[in-house]
C-alpha cells in the first residue's frame, strides 16, 4: 500500500487546494494517469499517479487546503490486499484481548465532532464518517457498495437523501493563475535562490549563422504550420550537452548533489502579467527537433491556458530561458532550486565576427551558464558552454 502525496510543484510551494477527485476510490489507476487537480499559486495542476493499481481510499476533501507532503489517498498495489483485510488479519495485543467489552448502554452517540469508525471488516470514505456523524448515523446499519466500500451514496439512502454518482456531481471551475499570487511565488523562489545559492556565471558568444541558415533551409520545404522555430534545435542542443554533463544535471538536497537519471528540461514561459513559469520537457535530450517542436507547442499552450501536470513542475532537472527576438543580448539567470544549472540566452542579432580573418555579417547569440558552486565550478561551466557551441555549430547533426 503506497501512499498518494500532494507533491511540490516548484521551490515555493507549501500547500495547494484540492480542487476535485477525478478518480473514485476502487477505481483502477496506471502510471501517468490524471486524478486530481490542485489549484496553486501557479494556477490549476492535474496531478498524476506514478504507479499501477487501484485508488484505495480517499483522504482529502475538494476544497481543502493541503500542505506539501500530506498524504492525499492510498494506493493499493495489484494483487495486495485491501488494508481493512489486513488490519482483520492483524493479531490482536495481549493487552487488548483482555480488555473487557464496553456495556452495550455505555455506547457513545456519534456527533458532529467525532467521526464513527470504519465498520469492523467494512471502510468507510472520510466523506462518509463526516455524513454519518453529522446525521447520527449508526454506522452499523450501513451496507457496503458494490466496490465494498461504505460511500457518500450508502449513506445518503440510509438517511433518505438521493444519492449522487461521483460523475453526475458539479465540478468544481478551476481558477486561472492570480498575477498577484504568481508574483508572490516567483518572488519567494528567487530570494531563496538569492540567499541560498552561491551563483557563478559564464558566458560565451556562438556563431549560430550555420543553424540558422540549416533552419532557414528545413523550412523553406515545409507548410508554414509544420514551421521549425529556432527554439526547438536550441532545446535539442541544451539537453544532449546536459546529458554529456551529468554532473550539472539534478539537483542540491540535503548538503549533497543529486545527479538526476533524465534530462528533463524546464522552459521559462512568459505568462502575460504574471512572470514566468518553468515547466519541464521530460526526456528532452530522447526526442528529435520536431517533436520537440510539438511539445514546446503544446507546453506554451497549456502553461498560459492552464492545464499542466505536476510532473511538468516538479521533475526538472535543468532549466533553459530564452529571451527570443528583440529583447536584449543577454541576461545573468538565477537558478530555480533545487536545480543546480540554467542556461540563458540572449536574442539572435546580426554583428560583426572574425571568420578566417576577415570581418564579416554573422547571426550571433550569447548563451550565459549559470551554475551552483556548491555542485560544480566556472571551467566546468565553460566546459559545457563550448560543447553546446560545437553542438550548434553543426545543426545536421542534431
């Protein structure tokens, strides 16, 4: 039986709101299945199960704030027994089976404030005991549902209220992102980077005259809606050089540096008004330039129309922000913990260079590694600013 945490979704969250249940208890869950939303400063956020099995039993109400960390519901794996079964099989103490019967006249009478227990052999949903109490139900004379669980339903019908199905019931509308709040979170989450992170930085001038030119070319044979923006061989580079670097791939916990098993790549996304959010790319460095032009897409869509997953903002493991075109030509980023590395960049301008000893016209970007000296150095970070160089250099290569 593992326990469904309500996850953090980035450094500078301590609780979300339970926005509704997409699952019900008894219900069968597999790896990667949405079956909460949580409303957070950063707006609504589908969480995800990363596990196989069924949804056990529910201990969070919709509507409910909820600390990081909390336990939300039990999942019970495929094939384990249910926890009532388990708890029936449990051997009682010697203390405990000698302990006389309470009279039957000293019985308490359930109240609002104190919630019946399960039924010996039978669960029964938090929603359900709070119902029971509230309408001195004796739980007793509940029967179980077809899923062997005593429910909102059960007990509804016991005190002669229409039972509502799960899916019938109105959901909850999700909020869309405060400004005020997502200001407040990215503010908390930069001074304790601030505060915590001692920060080095290097910088480096790349010639990106050959992808782009390569871009221009990939281009000009496709519809303009299958287009390839230069964000995404830039995306590609980012994340194969972080794979080379698995030392500046994860994440500073607990006094040590956590190498990660994935290159997930969080994307600075401007969100009007608001700031930024960082989303991650899972995977990044395993899938080629146009899918990673369909995710990035779908990630912009979805950060600024809501529905991210918790996975997007709590699995990154690097970080890559791209001023775009005309901003500014470069920018000193600030790591988002607990990562240790992002890398920023400036827009693509065209200035003079030296190539082969003459000046000429080049398309040129300065790319700025931010790390955490905690973790690595500045040669190290120089290290991987000019592997990403040789990577952009050669964009067939990509």
């Amino acid at each position: 039986m593992s326990e469904f945490r309500m996850p953090s979704l980035g450094a500078d969250m301590e609780s979300g709101r339970l926005v509704e249940w997409l699952k019900s208890p008894g219900s069968e869950v597999e790896r990667g299945d949405i079956i909460a939303v949580v409303d957070t400063q950063k707006g609504a956020i589908e969480i995800e199960v990363f596990e196989d099995g069924v949804l056990e039993e529910i201990l969070a109400e919709p509507g409910e704030e909820i600390p990081v960390g909390r336990t939300l519901a039990y999942i019970r794996a495929p094939g384990e027994p249910r926890r009532e079964q388990r708890v029936a099989e449990k051997p009682k103490p010697e203390s405990e089976a000698e302990t006389p019967h309470t009279p039957a006249t000293a019985k308490p009478t359930p109240s609002a404030t104190a919630y019946p227990p399960s039924i010996p052999g039978v669960h029964m949903t938090p929603a359900a005991r709070r119902l029971t109490a509230e309408h001195q139900v004796d739980p007793s004379t509940l029967k179980a549902g077809p899923d062997g669980v005593i429910g909102l339903s059960e007990v509804q019908a016991a005190i002669g209220a229409a039972p509502t199905p799960l899916e019938a019931r109105p959901k909850p509308k999700a909020r869309g992102i405060d400004p005020g709040e997502m200001r407040r979170a990215i503010a908390a989450a930069m001074m304790r980077a601030n505060r915590e992170i001692p920060h080095y930085y290097v910088t480096s001038t790349i010639d990106m005259t050959p992808m782009m030119n390569w871009l221009a070319a990939r281009n000009a044979e496709r519809a303009i809606e299958d287009r390839l923006l230069y964000a995404a061989p830039l995306l590609r580079a980012v994340a194969l050089s972080f794979a080379k670097f698995p030392d500046l791939n994860g994440t500073f916990e607990n006094g040590a540096f956590v190498p990660a098993d994935r290159v997930n790549i969080g994307m600075a996304i401007a969100v009007r008004g608001c700031g930024l959010i960082t989303p991650a790319i899972l995977d990044a460095d395993r899938h080629d330039i146009d899918t990673l032009m369909t995710k990035l897409n779908d990630l912009v869509k979805r950060a600024r129309g809501g529905g991210l997953r918790s996975s997007e903002l709590s699995m990154g493991t690097a970080t890559l922000t791209n001023l775009g075109d005309r901003t500014a030509d470069g920018l000193m980023p600030i790591i988002f913990p607990p990562q240790v590395a992002i890398v920023g960049c400036g827009q693509i301008s065209e200035r003079p260079w030296i190539v082969e000893g003459e000046v000429v016209a080049r398309q040129l970007m300065e790319i700025t590694f931010a790390g955490d000296h905690r973790a690595s150095d500045g040669r190290r970070g120089a290290q991987f600013l000019s592997h990403l160089a040789s990577l952009l250099g050669k964009p067939e290569g990509l």
